[in-house]
C-alpha cells in the first residue's frame, strides 16, 4: 500500500500568519484528501486534491483560508492561512489504496498563539 | 447526506471481556463501510471493512443494513486493543471518508 510522508509533524505559529503542510506519496494517486481534527473532534474533510484541476472544498472550507497545490500525482500542500487560534487542530492527508482502502500520513498538530 | 454516528465517547472493560464498539450509518446508497484504529501516538490505520469480511487482530463487524449498523465486536479484549477506534463510511467514486466522532477504548487489566 502506498505510504505518505507528511510534515512538519508540528508547529506552533503565532496568529495571523500561514502555515503549508505537505504530503509526499511514493507512489501515484489520482486522488488526494485533506482533513482537520480539532481537539476532541472526529476528522472532518476539508477539500479532495485533484491533480490538474482545482480542488473541491467541502462545505465550511473555503480556498481562500486553505488553499490547495496539486502540482503533481504524487504530492499535494495544504495552506492554513491568516491562522487563529480555532485553527489549531491535527490536519492529515490521506489517499485511496486499492480499491476500497486509504491511507494516512502521520499528521500535523497545529497550535496558533 | 450521508452521517456516521458513534454514540459511545467512552468505553472501559476489563481484559478477558468482550467489547462491543457501536456505529450506526445514515446513506442513501450502497456504503462501504471502515473501522480505523489510532494507538496512543501513532498514525490513524485501517483495522477492517466490511467489503471483505475478515477478521482482524480478533475483531469482526457485520453490516447490518436493516438495522443501518456496523458495529465493531471482539470476544475476549486485550489490554494492547485500547486505542481511538473511528468508524467511518465511503460513499461511490468520490472515494471520501465521513468519520464517527470515535470511541476511546480502554482495556483494563
């Protein structure tokens, strides 16, 4: 199955400024998700990475505060933009493996002061 | 739209017992349906799905679609089983997961 690195593993960043978390594959996906775990809360999606096309964002998320690169099949970077501190939380990619499995990278714990 | 429900946040049993972790699924279609597993300081790994009915590290879950369940079921539970257990639902080619809020399983000794 395929395995993602993603870093950094951890960050604290002060408010207002951005942050990009990546995802490398060692192999070629079509398709590549981004989700936000917030403390005590179950993953969430924020938007599917396409390559070659615009990513599609889930209701609530929007490209502006998260944008997305797919710039080839084998990685992708989230953007969390103008941080506050409601966007610290554990953000994760993931891709689908086979025909019914998905794999996660090991995530990233944000926490904005 | 499609909901994962999970009603249990917590759930304690002592080794030897059996465990019984509930999930109940809202979609209007065909699920495929996962658990996920995440031990204390790890990454969030596939334990099952119901498409191919195995048994892993000793846990089963059958999909019940009358009753639009697919709980999670081990006989006798280690304490090495305790870890966030996440049930979640895959919907058509989208290929997405919606997750359950999680079970936090602790196995007591």
């Amino acid at each position: 199955s395929a395995v993602i690195s993603q870093k950094p593993s951890r960050d604290i960043c002060q408010r207002g400024t951005s942050l990009t978390i990546q995802c490398q594959v060692d192999s070629q996906v079509t398709m590549m998700f981004w989700y936000r775990q917030q403390p005590g809360q179950s993953l969430t999606l924020i938007a599917t990475a396409n390559q070659g096309s615009e990513a599609t964002y889930e209701s609530g998320f929007v490209i502006d505060k998260f944008p997305i690169s797919r710039p080839n099949l084998t990685f992708s970077t989230l953007t969390v933009s103008n941080m506050s501190p409601e966007d610290s939380s554990i953000y994760l990619c993931s891709v689908p493996v086979g025909k019914y499995g998905y794999t996660f990278g090991s995530g990233t714990r944000l926490t904005v002061v | 739209a499609q909901r994962v429900t999970q009603p249990e946040k917590l759930l304690s049993v002592f080794k030897g017992a059996p465990v019984e972790l509930k999930c109940n699924y809202s979609y209007s279609g065909s699920p495929e349906l996962f658990w996920y597993v995440q031990y204390s300081r790890q990454r969030l790994q596939l334990l099952l799905r119901h498409i191919s009915r195995e048994s892993i590290k000793g846990f089963t879950a059958d999909l019940n679609k009358g009753e639009t369940s697919f709980h999670l079921k081990k006989p006798f539970a280690q304490e090495e089983d305790s870890a966030m257990y996440y049930c979640a639902l895959s919907s058509g080619s989208a290929r997405q997961l919606t997750f359950g809020s999680g079970t936090q399983l602790t196995v007591l000794p």
